[in-house]
C-alpha cells in the first residue's frame, strides 16, 4: 500500500518560528507554567486544540464571500439549515456562537437544581454549564473506555448497566435528558458505535427521557463506524451520520470541530416545545434565530464544512495522521491511550511520570516539559481539568490524567509529526527529570483556562 497523502495542497501559508530553550523557560514562567497563558506565536506547533483551529478550503473561502449579513431570514441562514436538516433529520435549527452557547441555553432551559444528566463522558464546558445551574453531571463510561492500554474498538461507548442503575437510582423524573458525546472527547477520543447510540436510546425511551447528542465530531465518528462496525463498510459517511442522528431528539454542535469552521455551533430537536424555550433564551443571548451570534459569512462556512467533514478521503487521510504518530510512539514505547482517538492522541501521564503523585498533576509536567523541549503546546486532561473539588477544599484525582495532543484539520504536514516525535522521545528518554506542579491561583469554574502553577 502507497502512503496515504494529504488530498489538498497549499495555496496559503502562515508562518512559525521556533525560539530558543532559554525564550521558552521564560516564556513558561511569565504563563505561571500554564499553557493555556502562552502567547500563540510562542508555540511553534500548537496542539493544544483541534476546536477552531483548522484550515478552511477554497470552496469555503469562495462561500464566504457569499454571506448575506442579512439580520433576519438571509440565503446564508437557509443554506445552514438546510444543510443541518439534511444530515441530522432534525426539525428545529438554532445557530449559536459556538458549542457551549447551546450547551448554556440547554441548561438553563431543560434543567433545575437537583437534576441529573448522564453522558458517556462530559466534556468540561458541558458539565460546567449543567452544573452552573444546580443539576448534576454524571459520566457512564464502559470499563473499557477507563483502560488506557486496551485495544478495543468502541471505548466510548456508554455502560448500559450504568445507565440502567443511575435511572433507578435517581428516578426518570429527575433526568430531563441524557446525553452521548461522539466520538468521547475526554476519554481518549474514542468512538461510540451504532449500536451502543441505538441502545442508549432505547433504555433512555423506556422512561421517556430524551437523547441529546454532543455533536462536535460527528463525522469521525461516522467513519470509525464505518471501518469497524459490522455492516457499515458499504455505507456512505453521509447516510451513517443520518442514522447516528436518527436516534436522536435533540443535539448540541461545536462547528469549530466537524463543522470544519473557526467559529460556530448549533443546537437542534424535534420538541417543538424545547424549541420555543430556547430560540427566547437565543434571541436574549445570542442573537435572532437565524443569525444565533454568528455573521453570515460563518453560516456559509459551516455549511461546506459539515459536507466537507463527512468526505470520506479527508477522514481517512485523518485518521492516517494520528495513526501514523500512534504508530511512532508505540515503537518507542511511549504510553498513550490505545487505540489513537479521531482527533487526538492522548499521552498518559500516569504511566509516563509514575513518580508524580496525581496530586502533584503530572500531566501538568508533562505538558510544560514538552513545551520546553520543542516550543509544542499540549493540553492536560486530567486531575486539573476533571479533578473534584468538594466543600472543605478536598480534591479527588481524575480517573486518568491524561495529555492531549490534538490535531488542527488540514493544517500540519508529516514533517511537522516528525519533528512532534523527536521532541517527544526526547522528553521520554529525560521523564525522571521532570517534577509535579502545585496550584498557586485558582478561579472557581472551569479552573484549568487561567490557574497558576509552581513546579514542586
Ligand atoms: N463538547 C465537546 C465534546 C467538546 O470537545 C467541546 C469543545 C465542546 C463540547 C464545547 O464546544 O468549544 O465550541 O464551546 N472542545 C474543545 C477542545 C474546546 O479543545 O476539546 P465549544
């Protein structure tokens, strides 16, 4: 078999620059050891994010110039929604400025203190915004899902057992909705199958409780259903998102990743009354229904970017992108979730610093040692981002303190992962030098964006 290629070439290029070690040592201090408070042009390859960070296409760039700013009812809106409407089948479209407008609006529409949500597993933006409002966010994923080594091909799919106990545990009336994220962000990455998506929600119907599909990276997920689902190989990325959607009642977007756009998001359902409550909620926070925070150059954008993302070329030239670096770090025996996400690749930082305690955060030193080593911005998805904290200021750890090295769309070529791989066996082969973090400053919400670090 040949090499798999990009199937683009470049018309347009951005520069990058690499400082120096001692720039960067500087760099790290003045950021308080968190990424997140880098300067961009600091990172010669930044990986810190796979949302928002793609390049766009000629025929998306052609279309901006079609947008009709139009307030209310422009030709850019129609194309959004028809195009949204084709694919998920859903009646109801609202445009919002990205996912978690329409996660914000969900929860403060659908939910009250109190109220419980179960999801393969919450992305932090998502259980922020059901916690904000006094409900609570509960993670069902299977066992496999939680096992960073073992190779099995639907690790996000949701434990039905799970799902079944916290029904009986918490009763129907206090789960307005449940939730499956595709493919499973925060657990490596990991697709969830069709048949775990049709299971889920069958038991969900059983109690009359409505399916709500965290969206963002729908048509990864579609092709790895169609590459290891039985039944599936003749089928279209297209009719297999269709069907993902079919089981749905409603569904939260970013189009910042699937959407193949550098801003955007959307929620749809087919409750007419969930509708109204929102597009009122919208207009208040967003904008009027058929803009929802977005200009209409964006709505063009995402409408190409949805078709674009379900081609079934570009998805197989992006899996072969972090296959290929999966592939790399395994010969060099470096620990990662296994299989390699859709979007990502997850190093474990349990595994990689086993002499950091979780309460020292290694995935913390691993992030910053990687910066050091090559100006390569990572991201931590561990006790930081998913550790809780109770009442009296105790935290428990994360399950897995996980880094994530998660690919822009169509922006980095081969040379750049090669470049990626010696920087990364080169923080492999010098680990025990690399020491816990303690936090110095921590806001209440979503902490990891801006809290301090101060190497232990
Ligand atoms: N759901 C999932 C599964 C996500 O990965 C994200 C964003 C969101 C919801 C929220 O969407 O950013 O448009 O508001 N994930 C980005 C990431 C930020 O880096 O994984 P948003």
């Amino acid at each position: 078999m040949k090499t798999i290629i990009e199937p683009f070439r470049i018309k347009m290029t951005e520069p990058i620059k690499l400082i120096t070690q001692e720039e960067r040592s500087a760099a790290l201090e003045r950021a308080h050891h968190n990424v997140f408070l880098l300067d961009a042009e600091d990172c010669c390859i930044d990986l810190l994010t796979d949302s928002g960070t793609g390049a766009m296409s000629t025929d998306q760039w052609a279309a901006m110039m079609l947008g009709d700013e139009s307030y209310a009812g422009s030709k850019s809106w129609k194309k959004f929604e028809s195009t949204i409407k084709s694919i998920t089948g859903i009646a109801h479209v609202f445009p919002t400025h990205q996912g978690r407008a329409a996660e914000n609006i969900l929860a403060q529409t659908r939910l009250k203190p109190g109220d419980v949500v179960p999801n393969n597993s919450h992305f932090d933006t998502t259980r922020a915004n059901i916690e904000f409002v006094g409900a609570r966010a509960v993670d069902l994923l299977s066992d496999a899902g939680l096992d960073t080594t073992l190779e099995a091909p639907f690790k996000g799919n949701m434990d039905l057992e799970k799902l079944r106990n916290c029904i009986a545990e918490h009763g129907a009336d206090r789960i307005p909705f449940g939730m499956i994220t595709v493919t499973n962000n925060t657990g490596g990455g990991q697709p969830v199958s069709m048949a775990n998506i049709k299971a889920v929600k069958s038991v969900l119907s059983e109690h009359g409780i409505p399916l709500v599909i965290d969206a963002c990276r729908f048509a990864e997920n579609a092709y790895f259903v169609r590459e290891l689902e039985p039944g599936y190989q003749d089928r279209d990325l297209f009719s297999i998102a269709q069907e993902m959607f079919s089981y749905a009642d409603a569904a939260t977007m970013s189009c910042k990743k699937d959407g193949l756009a550098n801003i955007g998001g959307f929620f749809i359902c087919n409750d007419d009354r969930w509708a109204e409550e929102f597009k009122n909620l919208l207009i208040l926070r967003e904008g009027f229904p058929t803009y929802g925070g977005l200009a209409g150059r964006d709505l063009e954008i995402i409408a190409v970017g949805l078709m674009e993302a379900l081609d079934y070329d570009y998805q197989v030239y992006r899996h072969a992108t972090v296959t290929y670096l999966g592939d790399r770090l395994q010969q060099l025996g470096i620990p990662h979730v296994r299989p390699v996400g859709g979007h990502a690749v997850f190093l474990d930082a349990k595994a990689f610093l086993p002499h950091i305690p979780q309460s020292e955060y290694p995935g913390i030193g691993l992030v910053n040692a990687i910066y050091l080593e090559g100006g390569v911005r990572a991201v931590e998805l561990g006790s930081v981002m998913f550790g809780k904290i109770d009442g009296d200021g105790t935290e428990t750890p994360a399950p897995l303190e996980l880094v994530r090295l998660a690919f822009p769309r169509r922006v980095y070529t081969q040379s750049h992962f090669d470049y990626l791989i010696e920087v990364l066996r080169s923080v492999w082969e010098n680990r025990d030098k690399i020491t816990g973090h303690k936090i110095t400053y921590q806001p209440r919400f979503l902490r990891h964006f801006t809290c301090r670090f101060k190497p232990v």
